[in-house]
C-alpha cells in the first residue's frame, strides 16, 4: 500500500503540472450542450472529475484523510458545500426557484474547482516540485500573452463564449478594435488571470537575487502588463493597482509604490480604449453627461450607429457566419436618453445593467430566503458582484461559511509568510496580495464562478499553502 501510494502520489504531481497548463490554454470547446443554458460540460470538467477521483484513491490507500480531517480549512470547505446542498434542497422545495439539473451542476462546478485546492497541498511536497509549479504557470503565461498579441496583430482565432452563438465553439476573429481574450473565452477572464500573474510576479521580483531572475520576471510582468491594458478592462486594472500596492507593502518595498503611481498613470495618459473607457466613466456614471440620443423621425439613423458592446441582430444572414469583426460593427439599438458615443454608451449600459437590472435581482432573491438564498442558477449565468451573488444563491448561511473559507486560507496564508526564508515569504506575500486583488474584481464580475480563473486561483492558494510543509 505505501508503494501503490507513492506512485498515486507521483502521478497527482505531474496531473497538478498538467491542470495548470491545460486550463488555461485549452479553449472553451463544448462537449456536451445543457438544456437551459448555453454553458456546456465541456473536456476539461471531466479531467479535473479524473484527477479528483485518483487523489480520492490516493487519500484513503495514504492514510492522509487523518491529516485532512484535522485541517479547519477542509471542514469549512465541507460546511460551504454542506449549506450549498441545503440551499438547493430549499430552493426547489420550498422557493421553487430552480431546476433540479441546472443547480447540481452549478453546485458540482463550485465542488470541482475548489477542491483542487486540497489536491494541491497534499501533493506539492517540496520545493523541486515547488519550483516545477512555478516554471509551468511561467511558461503559460508567456503563450498567454504571446497569444493575445497574435489575436490582435496577426489574425490567430478566437473561442469566445460571450453570447449563446459564440459559446457554440465558433472559430472568430478580433477586429482591431476589438479586446482580446487569448486562449481565455473572454476578456475580463483574460484581465482577472494578469492580475493574479502580474500581483504575484511584483512580491517574486523582490524575492530574487539573481540578476537574469528578476529580468525574466520583469519580463513576464511588463507582457502581462501590456495585455491587461489591451482588454480595456477598468476593474481589472484597478485590481492590479490595488494588488501590486499590496505585494510592494507586503515585501517592505515601500518606496517603490511612487514608481506605481507613475506607471498607472502613465498607463491610464496613453491613447488606448483602457483610457477611453475611464475618461467615459467619469463623463457618463459620475457627471451624467454626454450627448444623449434623442429619437429622430428617420428611424434608420439608430441602425447606423456603432455599438460594439450589445447584442446583435442576425436574422438578416446565418449565425454560424458571424464573426467577432462583425459585432464590432453591427448595431442593434439605442434608446432614447442614452449616450450616442458607441464608448460611452457601452460604459452606459454595463454599469446600468449592473444597477438596474442583475444587483436589483440578486437583492431580491436575498430577501425571498435570506438564511439558504433561492439556490445555485436561480439567478442566471451573471450577477456581476459576487457578494450579491453569493447572498442571493447560498443566502447568510453559504456568504458566510464561504468567507470562513477564505478567512481559513488568510491565516494559514499569513503564518507561512511571516515564518518563513525570504523567497518563500515573499511569494506568499505575493499571493495575500493576489487574493486581495480577486476579491477587489469579484466585486463587479463573478469571479469565484468563473471556471478557468476560478480553477487557477485554488489551484495557486493550494501550491502556496503546501510551502507549510517545508517552509523550514
């Protein structure tokens, strides 16, 4: 039995290596479509479903169950997962807010990326498989960000899954206009992925000694940098602000946040949709201004104008056809009192739609059950906030068993950098900062639901807490 553990114990090893190329590079492809939805169960689910079962057989031939069951962190995992399947109880029986088969499968997706988490920390046991860690996240950052200038340069394809056509596996192309995704399905996933790389890489960069080190972390970092520009992500980029500061703070690198202030702005001076995008912010959210669109007795002028960001209407030519270039161009409607600048108009609508529409929902479904919330899909595929998410699907019970989760994270997270030799506290002290920085972007878009980066993000927290181990 120890032999056969040891070898289930060396293949999670190379599995954990594989997960953290594979999720991140392997496109969005469906494999089987769900009724309700057009999120598909797609290959990844089940090779994730594969390692977790063979580590299942490695904790129970290993006897590591008896360590795992005194870990505070995993009974708050399991009390999380508890309350889930009490909300999804509640939620059909009593509020009847979902289907059966549509909350278990968004119930299963939160198991399955949070549990690579333990996966991790009972694998990564020792500082060569450490170090084989971070060469793996390195080497996919770079195809990351070398994609996403192919995207917007060469012509190199997109799988996008921002609506119900595109999320068919559809081979697109970005406009140069267009925000790239890179081998993410979208480009805020894209923007939140570079925040955890670039928040992570800032606390590594101090940590090294070793001159060419610290260039290739440079390196990696400017990349990332460059591309989180590109998605003209605005939370993001605040993320990466509030992230960066935090690793600097963390690292005792103080002065060095003046060279933050300089660089963020510089970044926000430079003509890019990024700067565009915040200049709209301020004139349309906060000033409530902008030329407003007033309907006009000619009404063919309003399908002329150009609203990158809606839904396009495709009667008029086949859905398989559509590419990204032309819902760069193709308008679908504007309403009198919207801004008429397509910019503007987009910032318009998504904060809108936020206030108006989707938190409004998630309120309600909060009061409608408060203790257990309406259940898991009761609320559609986007809330963006996953505080009024979380309050709405799980309701007090699950917020709060959720934030113990995270709270259990942050102390183990805490102890290992403040005990710990410099390159390993400083690439936890990167991680703190990460978790804030994800916490900053989960207050706008649904982060902890997004499975690429939600998979990346247990899986980085279980390598970082594995350090405890041999920190010494």
């Amino acid at each position: 039995m120890l032999r056969l553990s040891k070898i289930f114990e060396a293949s999670l090893f190379w599995l954990v290596l594989f997960l953290l190329f594979f999720i991140p590079l392997y496109p969005k492809f469906p494999l089987i479509n769900i009724t309700g939805t057009f999120v598909a169960v797609r290959f990844e689910d089940f090779v994730i479903a594969g390692v977790l079962i063979i580590w299942g057989i490695y904790v129970l031939i290993s006897g590591r169950w008896r360590e795992l069951i005194k870990d505070p962190l995993i009974w708050a995992m399991l009390l999380f997962f508890g309350v889930g399947l009490v909300s999804l109880f509640s939620a059909y029986f009593i509020t009847q807010t979902i289907k059966p088969t549509l909350g278990i499968l968004h119930f299963l997706r939160r198991v399955e990326v949070m549990m690579l988490l333990p996966v991790a920390y009972t694998v990564i046991r020792s500082r060569r498989q450490l170090y084989f860690a971070m060469f793996m996240v390195s080497l996919v950052l770079v195809i990351v960000t070398l994609y996403a200038f192919g995207q917007q340069y060469l012509g190199w394809p997109v799988i996008s899954t921002t609506n119900s056509e595109f999320s068919k596996g559809q081979i697109l192309y970005l406009t140069p206009d267009a925000r790239v995704n890179s081998t993410f399905a979208g480009h805020y996933d894209l923007a939140v992925f570079l925040v955890m790389a670039i928040t992570v890489l800032t606390a590594m960069f101090f940590g090294l000694k070793k001159w060419w080190w610290q260039g290739w972390t440079l390196l990696l970092g400017g990349l990332s940098f460059v591309v989180l520009v590109m998605t003209a992500a605005r939370l993001s980029f605040v993320a990466v602000v509030v992230g960066v500061a935090c690793s600097i703070w963390l690292v005792g690198k103080k002065k060095f946040l003046i060279l933050l202030v300089v660089l963020a702005v510089a970044a926000l001076l430079y003509p890019s949709q990024l700067r565009d995008r915040f200049i709209s912010t301020f004139q349309v959210n906060v000033q409530k201004g902008g030329e407003r669109f007033n309907a006009p007795s000619d009404q063919q002028s309003r399908g002329r104008l150009n609203i990158p960001t809606l839904p396009v209407k495709v009667s008029s030519k086949s859905a398989e056809l559509l590419t990204a270039t032309e819902t760069a161009t193709v308008a679908s409607d504007i309403a009198p009192g919207e801004p008429v600048d397509s910019t503007q108009l987009g910032v318009y609508r998504s904060f809108e739609i936020r206030l108006k529409v989707e938190w409004p929902a998630a309120w309600r479904a909060f009061l409608k059950n408060s203790l257990f919330g309406t259940g898991y899909s009761s609320l559609g595929l986007a809330t963006d906030n996953d505080v009024l998410r979380s309050l709405a699907e799980v309701g007090l019970l699950g917020s709060l068993a959720f934030v113990l989760v995270l709270w259990a994270v942050w102390k183990k997270l805490w102890l290992i950098y403040s005990d710990s030799p410099r390159f390993l506290k400083f690439i936890t002290a990167g991680t703190l900062a990460m978790v804030i920085a994800f916490v900053v972007n989960s207050l706008f878009i649904d982060v902890f639901e997004a499975s690429k980066i939600a998979t990346i993000f247990w899986l980085w927290i279980g390598i970082n807490l594995s350090m405890e181990r041999f920190r010494k």
